[in-house]
C-alpha cells in the first residue's frame, strides 16, 4: 500500500510508542537509548514529569487565543529569557526557521528604519543550516536544499566558515547583518577556532551591522551553558531559539536588543500559533528545570565524561572514528567509515544517534542523562567498533 504521506523523509523501519527519560520503546517493547533526542529538541528526554504535569494542567484550560490578546505565560516567558540573556525582546513562533526569518526581518526592518533600505543582505558561512524555508535555504547556501527550488531567494553571500579576513572582505555597503551558528550542528557539528566569534563582533560594531547568533540547535543548555555563546564572552544583537526551549513541543523564539528591534512596530511582523498558551507553559517548564541551581554543572559533568570516553573509542579504533568535535552535550564523531553505518549498526544495538554533514555521526543526549547511561552507550559503540573495524 502506498503511503499517504509526502515522501520527503528517508525514515528506518522504526516506530515508537512511548518514551521515558533518556529511553523510547519501539511498538514491539524493545527499548533504545536516546541519544538522537529528537535532533537536540528533547531536552528533558521523554515524559518529564514536570513537563507531562504543566501540558495536561493547561491543556485542561486554554489552548489557543491569538496575539489579539494578552498572554501571560507568554509576558512570563519572556521575562524569563530576557532576564537570562543578552536581550531586552522576544517573538514567539513555532519553529526555529520561523525564528531565523524573524531575525533577518529585524536585520532588514533596523536599516530601513535608519534611512538605508539598500543594507539588506546577510553574510553567512558554508556549511551552514538555518531552516527550509525558501529564505532558509538561501542563507545556509548548500546547494543539497537548494536544487530544484530556484531561483535562490537574493540577499546571502557566503564565505568560510572561520574565516575572519573573508568575512571583513566580504563586506559591502548593501550588507546589514552576519549570521552564524556557534557551532555548525548539521553541517558536522563544526567549532569556529578561537576567537571568531568575537571579531565577527567586532566587525559589526565598526560596520553599523547586526550580529545574529542562529542558537536553534546550540541554546537552551545544549553546550553546557544556557546559550552556546556565553563560552567565548560575547553577545548578539539578535539570536534565534527552538529546538530544546520546548523539550519536545514546537516552539521557536527570536531574541534582540531594544536597539536592534526598535523598528519592529505593530503590524510589521507576527504569528497565528506563536506564543499561544501551551507552547507557553511547556517553555516556561523547561525552564524551570534547565534554570535550576546545579542543573547546567551536571550537565557539564555528564559532557565531559563522555568526551573522555568516546576520545578513547576514537584512539582505540581510528579505523571507525577519527576525531571528537562539538561542546557539552553537542558532539560529532567524524568517521573513517559511512556514517550511516555506524548509525545502522548503533541502532541495531539499541542505540540512537543522528547522522551531520561531513561524514559525522551526532551524539546528542537530552541533558538529564546520567554518568551510567554514558558508560551504557560507550558499550555499544565498543561493540559498534568492533564490527565496523574487523
């Protein structure tokens, strides 16, 4: 029988019925580690208690009003974010390429407020990855997403990513913003060498540009920090959300200073669904328990345990694995061999990774996993190793 479904996704033969902590439970009862996490989304892993709790509690009272209205939850959490971050704003969307084109409205929206509506295009970096939407696409430039949807959407030009001397050449006087991952997630869970992101900083403060940090994948404690830029000492203008601020439920935000959004006055953006009450509550939850004292110190802990013990895989099978990259809880295992492979075999071992850019597998665990789940998936990349390298 054909399938009703758009056939956009190349899925396995895998389906899930339930989930607990850092474990989904496929139709047949066998149980997986996760450390896919949804792609970076479950953050809490699968039924949080908190989460389940606040969900069913306002799911119970209101679902869905509009922006015409007040939203309290929605005043709340971003009170919360803003409190939290370089940022004096919040818009609410419901997914992180929402987000980006939320930023790079402000970026276009704050030139054309000063009296320069010809500064609207963004700098970008390869192997970048920002969304699928047309605009998305366009700004992460990889030509993969962007065959067959032409013509490309202008306003993007792309340089190396790590390259300070491009991206000053690459400036021009039609440029408005930069836009950067602090680590590329997709496009192999990539690090910018040190000091990068503090002259992109730079840059834009001698240019009068915008700097949009794109966080849908690297934020929410991703990193071991509440945001993946507080490691280099250096803060945005405008910054993208998703992913891991709903811990499963779809939600996207974009933050910015009062001085960046300034333009952006009633009626020049919004969102039907963005920000409505249970996306709100669900937020709001996972703060809850990100923000708590000691949360991100554990998550950190776990982090660099693992990173010691897959630095061991890799030394002790560089026929399978050849480098450890990423931060935190955000980590690429560069192969030696397919990684679809690795993640195949993984997966048949009851292990879930996700497959990046650059013939890298992802591990990603959601942040409540524990030292004991580490060594549990070690074990079975061991075994992995074992059978990808005789």
């Amino acid at each position: 029988m054909t399938s009703p479904l758009m056939p956009t996704y190349a899925r396995s033969d895998l389906a899930f019925d339930r989930g607990e902590g850092a474990y989904l439970f496929d139709t047949q009862g066998r149980r997986y580690l996760d450390f896919a996490a949804g792609v970076a989304v479950n953050s809490l892993g699968h039924a949080h208690p908190h989460l389940v709790e606040v969900l069913r509690d306002q799911a119970g009272k209101l679902w869905h009003t509009s922006n015409l209205y007040q939203i309290p939850e929605q005043e709340r959490l971003g009170e919360r974010l803003v409190a939290a971050s370089f940022a004096d704003q919040a818009f609410f969307c419901n997914s992180g390429a929402e987000a980006i084109e939320c930023a790079l409205k402000i970026a276009r929206r704050f030139h054309y407020g000063k009296g320069a509506p010809e500064r609207f295009r963004v700098l970008t970096f390869e192997g970048a990855f920002h969304g699928r939407t047309l605009t998305t696409i366009a700004a992460g430039g990889q030509p993969k997403h962007l065959e067959g949807f032409g013509p490309t959407v202008d306003g993007f030009d792309q340089v190396k990513f790590g390259d300070l001397k491009a991206a000053s050449e690459a400036i021009g006087p039609e440029t408005a913003a930069i836009m950067v991952e602090p680590i590329q997630g997709e496009g192999g869970i990539c690090t910018p060498p040190p000091g990068f992101l503090k002259g992109l900083r730079t840059l834009c403060d001698d240019n009068g540009l915008l700097l949009i940090f794109d966080e849908v994948q690297t934020g929410m404690g991703r990193t071991g920090r509440l945001f993946a830029h507080e490691w280099d000492g250096v803060e945005p203008d405008v910054m993208a959300l998703a992913k891991g601020l709903g811990g499963g439920f779809p939600i996207g935000a974009c933050l910015a200073t009062s001085a960046a959004a300034k333009f952006m006055t009633p009626g020049t953006h919004g969102s039907t669904f963005g920000g409505n009450p249970l996306a709100m509550a669900v937020a709001n939850a996972v703060l809850d328990v990100v923000l708590e004292d000691g949360f991100l110190d554990q998550v950190r802990r776990v982090a660099g345990a693992l990173n010691q013990r897959l630095s061991g895989l890799v030394a002790a099978y560089p026929g399978v694995f050849s480098e450890v990259r990423g931060t935190g809880l955000l980590i690429g295992l560069h192969c030696e061999v397919p990684n679809t492979q690795v993640i195949e075999a993984a997966r048949d071992h009851g292990l879930l990774l996700v497959p990046a850019g650059g013939n890298v597998a992802r591990v990603l665990p959601p942040l409540i996993a524990s030292e004991s789940e580490v060594e549990d998936a070690i074990a079975i990349l061991e075994t992995v190793c074992k059978e990808l390298g005789s």
